[in-house]
C-alpha cells in the first residue's frame, strides 16, 4: 500500500487480465511444461546475436519509450540506442513521431544529448535549416543560392510509428511495421492508465550481459523469493502464477493466493494490490505495473554482450508536497537500484562469465521457468521468419 495519496485507476482490467487473476485465485496452472534445456550459445555466440539483430531488432516493431517522456506538444528528444540516429517528436497537435535525426542538407545531426528538447522549431547547427516538429522543412538561410528546391520535398525522413496504450512504438522498415499487436497490448495498458500516467524518473544502465539474460530474469518465478530476498521477495510466494501469450509478447501475472478471497477482481485498484501483471515483449521490453506506478523497461541490445536498458517510472501525478515525493524516491530507488540495477541485471552480468567456460553448454529449466522456454521459441520463429 502506498502512503501517500494517489489517483486511483478507473479502468477495468481486460478479460485476458481477469482470465489470469482467476487462474490464479482458482488454483489453474497453464503452463505444465516438464523440464527442458536452452543452449549456452543463444547467449554467448556474436554470429547468433547478429541474426538476431538483423532478424529482429532491425526488422520488427519494438517499443522506444512511454508517452510521457513527451507530455506536451512542442517536444522532441533524441535516441541513438536502436543503432541509428532517431528523434522522437510530439508536434503542435498532439502527434508523436519518429524520424532519422538527419538534416536533410548534409546529413548533420538535428538534436544531440540524449535529454527532451521543449521547441516548436528544430535547427541545424551547420547551416541552420529549420524544420518544425512534425517535419516540416520551414526555412533555410539564403534560398536564391537554391534556385527550385521544394521544401515539401526536403522534410525530415519520417519512420513508421505508432503511439498506444501510453507508448510510443516505431518500425525499423516499413514493410514489417505492422502494429496490430501493439493495439492489442494497449488495451490492457490503458486499463492500467498508463497514458495517463507522468514520468518521475528516467535512467539508462549499461549491462555487461546478453539482452535475453536481461529478459530471463523476468519470465519465471523461481529466482524471485531467492534473488530478492532482502527488496520484493517476502511479498511472493513461489508457483501462484499465471501467464499467456499475445502473438510473441508474455504477459504474466505473480499473485497472493491467500488474500484473494472475496476479492473484486474487475476493480483495477483492488486487483493490483493483490496481483503484480508484468509483459515481456519482443523484442526486448518489460512493462511492470506496481500498485500505484508502473516501470517500463526498454532494451536495446549493442552487441552480444552489451545491452542497454532504459528504465523509466510512471506515477499518477506529478509530487505536490516533499512527503509524496519521498514516498515516490523510495519506490524508484527499491526498483531501479535495488531490484533491478543490483540483483537482476547484476545476475544478467554474472551469467555469460560462467557461460563462456563451457561447463554449462545447455541451460536446464525447470518448470517454473517455462516462460524462458517459451520466449526463446518465438526468438527461433523471428529469425526462421526473417530468412
């Protein structure tokens, strides 16, 4: 329970949630997969990760960040973690976009740093061709010495995007950049608010570790009461779980059997007191709803062994008084330096050192962790998919 006050969330958990809760409250188990083994070398091999990379990261719709990293009209923030040079805009009418942070003169760099921009206008810095936030090329110095260039012809190179359920996602080709699932997915975000929801914290961290280690660590149960015995672990008990999949994307729900009893379970708020939903979608992203806020997690693998990892939390409001805002600097710092930052990207790190020795060559799941299983499945259908 929070112990400040909070807006409640007045939305109804969709019938995939519900089904989830009441497995759990009826004692249902989905998965009743028996033990089965993963090879080393989906985590360790460069030539593997490279498939991958084409396969998926470069081909298939992924998430970039929450819409409130840009609440206003007016924003724009760059974002080089995906491998090319990307800015993210929200133009005068509300609109999100994604386009190649590329003046269209010389090819030089728009925005740099990494921090939200508040601008109607976008300037080069070389030669100070402006464009708008939606594209628009608006002016460049000197127009006579470019006799009959259209700037309706010279905007900014817009990406295939989509903004749904509080998130912005963009496609790396346009050919692949179906975002079918993603509206599906945005039904369950909105039934937790989180278009609604305010940015309190952002951080990136570095991860000496395979993007899928990162990932593992939420797909199974079994490591929770273990790993975390001193931050969240008291709060689970291990095996009440449930989980299903929307197209390649998890969502699982980790809920306390003995208090549900009696239980509203279409009362959202009630609901996640009792049951923590978390959705782990290809390619690499973690949506986390807490009680009372809500952590995404983005992934954006830079070689086999390196992933960055954006963290950013999600509250209902922004903090009016130093108590809420205490209350809210707690919650990140058990989350983001605790949970994650020091236990499970800490285990991510740890892995591949024992990995690459070859005393392990196959991983054995057990079968509260067929949730690994299952998402290493939907990697080998992306990469048969892509040939």
């Amino acid at each position: 329970m929070s112990d400040v006050d909070t807006k409640p969330t007045a939305g109804r958990p969709t019938d995939g949630m519900l089904a989830l809760a009441r497995d759990i409250a009826e004692g249902r188990k989905r998965d009743t997969s028996d033990v089965s083994k993963v090879p080393a070398s989906v985590y360790i091999d460069p030539d593997y990760w490279a498939r991958e990379k084409a396969a998926i990261y470069d081909r298939l719709p992924q998430i970039l960040c929450p819409s409130a990293l840009l609440p206003d009209p007016g924003m724009a923030v760059p974002h080089d973690a995906t491998g090319r040079p990307l800015l993210i805009t929200r133009d005068a009418g509300g609109k999100a976009h994604v386009f190649l942070n590329v003046c269209r003169h010389r090819g030089t760099r728009l925005v740099e740093g990494s921090e939200v921009h508040c601008t109607k206008k976008l300037v080069c810095p070389y030669h100070a061709w402006t464009y708008a936030v939606d594209g628009r090329l608006l002016a460049l110095p000197r127009p006579d010495t470019f006799p009959g260039l259209d700037k309706d012809d010279h905007g900014l190179v817009e990406l295939p995007s989509r903004e749904t359920g509080g998130l912005i996602w963009f496609g790396p080709q346009a050919d692949t950049a179906d975002f079918s699932l993603a509206e599906q997915l945005g039904e369950d975000f909105d039934a937790l608010g989180m278009g609604d929801q305010v940015l309190f914290r952002r951080k990136t961290h570095e991860v000496a570790g395979n993007w899928k280690l990162i990932m593992d660590a939420f797909l199974e149960s079994y490591h929770v009461t273990r790993l975390h015995a001193k931050t969240i672990g008291p709060f689970f008990k291990d095996g009440v779980t449930s989980g299903d999949m929307i197209g390649p994307h998890s969502r699982a729900a980790v809920g306390r059997l003995e208090e549900m009893e009696g239980v509203d379970l279409e009362d959202m708020a009630a609901l996640r007191r009792l049951v923590t939903f978390a959705y782990q979608l290809l390619p690499g992203a973690l949506i986390i709803p807490s009680p009372d806020y809500i952590n995404v997690m983005v992934m954006m693998p830079q070689a086999h062994d390196r992933t960055l990892v954006e963290d950013f939390m999600l509250i209902p409001e922004h903090p009016a008084t130093d108590k809420a805002r205490d209350h809210w600097e707690r919650s990140w710092a058990l989350l983001d330096g605790g949970v994650f930052a020091s236990e499970d990207f800490r285990a991510a790190e740890l892995g591949p050192q024992g990995l690459s020795t070859g005393a392990v060559p196959h991983l054995t799941l057990g079968t509260m962790e067929g949730g690994i299983r299952r998402y290493h499945e939907t990697v080998e259908e992306a990469l048969r998919a892509a040939n």
